[in-house]
C-alpha cells in the first residue's frame, strides 16, 4: 500500500507550488482502503508529527466498515484462504447492498488504514447515495467531469467541509482524491435522477449477524 502515497507526495508538490503551506482537510472515498490510503498516508505522517489535519476517509452507510464495524482480526476474503489480519470488518461473509458505488463495498478494510482509525488518526464518515449523487451532479455542472459514484462520496464530503469553514467563518484548505470518471456509472447516474435510487442504512443486527462467524477468532 506504501507504494500508491507518491499520490499524496505529488499533491504535497502541487501545493508548495501553488503556495499553500498548510492543508487542514483531508479527504478520500474507502473500499478497501488503497486509493485513500494513497492520498492520505504522506499527510497523516506529518499529523503523526504534530500537524493540525483532519483526514476522512469517506464510505457508504449501506457499508460502513470503519463507522459500524470492530476492530478485529478476520479474514479477507470470503473462502477464508488468506490468513487473519487485524481490520475494521462486518465479517467476511458480508453481502453487501446493491448500491452502484461498487468499489465501496468490500467488508473489511487494510490493516494500515484499520490501524491508523484505530490510533485515532483518522475520522471515518458514512454517507448516504443520494446526497453523494446530489454531490457528484454539482461537480458535473461546475467543473464539466462526471466523477465515479464512489468519488461522489468524497465529494460530497468536501462540500460538507466548504459549507462547515464558511458557517465558521475559516479558511480552509481541503484536499481531496478525484479517484475516477463515471463514465461507465451513467446508468446510476439516470436511476438517481430519475427518482429510483434510494438510502440504505446497513441494520446493526444484520451486523450483528455476520460477526457470528469470527465470534471464536483472537482479538487485536
């Protein structure tokens, strides 16, 4: 994973080149945790070492492996070949909903990006379809690039901050991974605009459920 942060270290050049010094939010839509790892890891160095930064790794309520899900040592897979790893997990058996952010919607998490929530590093959100398709729309019409529904997620996010430092009155630099197009994502796009998606909350006793089966596995 340590190898996608030359992502993170370019934005760290782009921003010294535009002249910002300081970032103070951070933010990435998380499936498993690779592309918003890739971002955020350079910046959560420089918090690991006393910066005031916000990092958010963002994912879908009907998911919500980092805001729902223990901490807890589980397989990565649904066969249970690869070995227990410690992660943020809704149990490997999990069937997800099907919601048309398909990349955010694997049960556990990588153990660096498990870890560093665990620390206290990183503020995990959970956010519905519909106000990130409401997001995803926005960034259509303002900067002419359809982004991929799991980006909206991130999107939606940066608009959460945007609007929370104006109310405050704070200037604020926010960074965010524009992680891919939606080209290929349009039919979400039509069901969304068309009235025929909807939220889904993931229950807590379905949860629950799922983490009957790593009940006897050891604990972090």
């Amino acid at each position: 994973m340590m190898h996608q942060t030359i992502i993170g270290l370019e934005a760290k050049k782009q921003l010294d080149i535009a002249g910002e010094k300081k970032v103070d939010v951070v933010i990435g839509c998380v499936g498993g945790g690779s592309n918003f790892a890739g971002l955020a890891f350079p910046f959560v160095y420089d918090k690991m070492n006393g910066a005031q930064i916000d990092i958010i790794p963002v994912e879908p309520t009907s998911c919500p492996t980092l805001t729902k899900g223990p901490y807890v040592y589980d397989h990565g897979d649904t066969a249970k070949m690869t070995p227990l790893v410690a992660m943020y997990s809704l149990g490997h058996n999990f069937v997800p909903a099907p919601i048309h952010a398909g990349g955010l919607r694997y049960h556990g998490m990588a153990p660096l990006v498990s870890k560093a929530t665990n620390e206290g590093l990183l503020s995990p959100l959970a956010l519905h379809q519909l106000e990130s398709y409401e997001a995803g729309i926005l960034f259509a019409k303002t900067e002419g690039i359809i982004p991929a529904p799991e980006t909206t997620h991130a999107i939606a996010a940066v608009i959460r901050e945007a609007k929370k430092a104006k109310e405050e009155a704070k200037e604020k630099v926010i960074l965010f991974n524009f992680s891919g197009h939606g080209i290929m994502d349009l039919t979400g796009y039509d069901k969304y605009l068309t009235g025929q998606l909807q939220n889904y909350e993931l229950p807590d006793d379905v949860i629950a459920e799922n983490l009957k089966e790593i009940a006897g596995y050891p604990l972090p």
